[in-house]
C-alpha cells in the first residue's frame, strides 16, 4: 500500500472477539487473501488492507485503502459483517480516520433523467445526466436507485459505524443494479440499457421515467475483464449491455469470442466491428429465457488451447451460471483468476439484483 494510502481505525467490545475474527475471516477468504497471525489477521483485496487485531474483549480494526470510495466500502463491509455475526450482540462500533467526520456515501452520485428510447423490442435505454466520470473507471455495473415517484428524493448517507443508512417508509428507494452502457465525460452522460421484464420494478422506471425525474447511481463495481490475450464473453439479454460495451473496449489486438443468447433475431443490437471478433447470436425462437439451455450447450462445446486459456466473462440465469461455472472449473479446471461467471438474474425473481456483480 502507498505511503499515500487513506487509513481508519475502529475498536469494536464483543462477549468473544475470537470467534468474530475467525467468522470474518471465513467470509472473506472467498473475496480476497486472508493471512492469520497470532493475535489477529491481514485481508487483502483489490480494494485495499484490513488489518484485524485481538486486544483483550476486544477486536481492533484499520483499513488502508488508495481511496475515499474503497476506503469506505472496506469500513463498510467490516462492520457490516461484524453487526451480522454478533449473535445477541449490539456492538459499538465508530471508526475515526479518514472519510469520518462525512456522512456522504463517496461512491453515490445524484442524477437526473434526460432521455429514455427503445433500442430493441424488449430493450430500454435510459440516459442519465451528472457526474459521469465518476463511473468511468472502477467497473462495468451501477446500482440504480429509483426514489417514490412524486416525492422529494431521500438519498443514503454513511453512518458513523461505516454501514449505510438507507431511507426508509415512505421514502424507501428501489434498487437495482445494472450496466451502465456508455459513459460521455464531456457531456455528463451516461447510458443505462434495461431489459424489460413485464412489470418489475426497473422495466416501469424504464418504461415510465421522464426528463427531469431523479436517480441516485452508486458504484461503479463489477465486470471488468482482466488483462489477456484471448476472451470468451457469453451471456443473454441481461449480459448484453456489458458484454457490447466490453467489445468496445478491450485492446483491438485481443482476441474475442461472443456468445449472446436472445429471444430472436429481432432483438440483436450492433456490437463494435474490430478485427479478431466472433459473435454468435443464439436465438430462443419462442422458448422461454432461462430454459432453453442455448448458452450452456455452445460454451460446454467451445474448446481453447490449454497453454493459452482466455479469460471467461459470462452473465445470465442463475441456473445456466452454476452450470457453466461447474463446467469451467471442474471439467476445465479453468483459473479462477481466469474467470468471471455470474448469475445476473433468477428464473422466477423479479429483475437482475444478484450481488456477484458488485
């Protein structure tokens, strides 16, 4: 970590601090690099350190991190977990350091409907305007949040303990997360591409929203590709926003192969011309989204050299994703650095909100 690192230390009493450090330590094996020690522990992320230290009946916290936005989602995760795990407990927790003395959430945005048209038959585009270099860098993904129609927007604040503090009753937001499609520095804008699934929640935002009306944007986080040679994106309607935008994006010497599973061919979007692509659109033609089992049998099929794997991107039904993850890494034994497959959405559940892509 850089001597330039932003740093926040909190001291939290528990009945018994061993036990929470061994249950923190447990969840976050799957999300970064857990080291224990005698006293305590070191998980290292992508996002930064946390250092967790056993001093008597209590257990000593300090997160450094290279910014505001991940300085908080670390202090945030900690203490959100530890309020999980105290069984019975009401725990006090305050952490002081940087980002203590603000209650802004350092990853929102505050923004406002300009635009909205419809890019295919169950595709909806929302344009958005505000501080969209925020979102350039950081992720593919963005949790929209849709405040009550016809009231003043209550938007989340960062509590002294680190969690989020969310508006509730009458102002109580909805949340969704989502792609955000193109990003326009210069002009503060950026797009949102929905799928639309009857009457869910995000597909009436899409469908109703009008100029002027707010939003609230938090992240961004999720999706991006690692460095490498050759790609297999697949994924269906709900994917297609990140894996469109991913094919603009990645160097135009890397080698890519597409798999975008859709209800026909009425519904395929322009994905960027560059050489070194394939794109293969497969078409339900009538079946329902998450039956037709399309996506899992093109990529069970696909073969690549051992000595010079890609790196795999997939997004879609929750069903299809344990398929095709089970398929990658055990009948594979694909990298797991070597892979991002995630379910962006459950056959019977109400819109995309799975947490894997944040």
């Amino acid at each position: 970590m850089p001597a330039e690192a932003l740093c926040a230390e909190a001291r939290v009493v528990l009945a018994n601090p061993k036990a929470m450090l061994e249950r923190i330590c447990d969840h976050f094996v799957e999300h970064g690099t857990v080291t224990k020690t005698e006293s305590g522990a070191r998980i290292d992320s992508p996002l930064g350190n946390a250092v967790l230290k056993i001093e008597g009946d209590a257990l000593n916290l300090r997160a450094e991190c290279p910014s505001e936005p991940a300085l908080f989602l670390v202090k945030s995760s900690l203490a959100e977990h530890i309020f999980m795990f105290a069984e019975g407990e009401t725990p006090s927790l305050v952490w002081a350091g940087n980002g203590a003395a603000s209650d802004e959430v350092p990853y929102f945005r505050a923004m406002q409907v300009i635009g909205k048209r419809q890019i295919s038959p169950n595709m909806r585009r929302v344009t958005l305007k505000g501080d969209a270099a925020h979102f350039a860098k950081g992720g593919l993904h963005a949790r929209v949040l849709i405040p009550p129609r016809g009231r003043v927007p209550v938007w989340p604040k960062a509590g002294p303990d680190g969690r989020v503090i969310w508006p509730k009753g009458e102002d109580e937001l909805t949340g969704r997360i989502y792609t955000i499609r193109k990003i326009r520095e210069a002009d503060g804008e950026v797009d949102v591409d929905v799928v639309l699934h009857g009457s869910s929640p995000g597909s009436v935002w899409a469908m109703t929203a009008e100029p002027g009306d707010p939003v609230g944007l938090m992240g961004p986080g999720g999706g991006e590709a690692v460095a490498a040679d050759s790609y297999v994106l697949a994924g269906d309607e709900t994917a297609l926003p990140a894996i469109a935008r991913l094919a603009e994006e990645l160097p135009l010497n890397s080698r890519i192969r597409i798999f975008l599973e859709i209800a026909g061919p009425e519904d395929e979007q322009q994905i960027a011309a560059r050489p070194g692509l394939d794109l293969v659109w497969l078409h339900r033609n009538g079946a329902e989204a998450g039956t037709s089992g399309l996506l899992e049998a093109a990529l069970l099929d696909l073969d690549w050299p051992e000595s010079d794997p890609p790196y795999v991107l997939v997004g879609c039904e929750h069903k299809a994703a344990r398929a095709i993850r089970r398929h990658v890494r055990k009948t594979r034994n694909h990298p797991k650095t070597r892979h991002l497959i995630a379910a962006y959405w459950r056959r019977g559940y109400q819109d995309a909100t799975d947490e894997d892509r944040h």
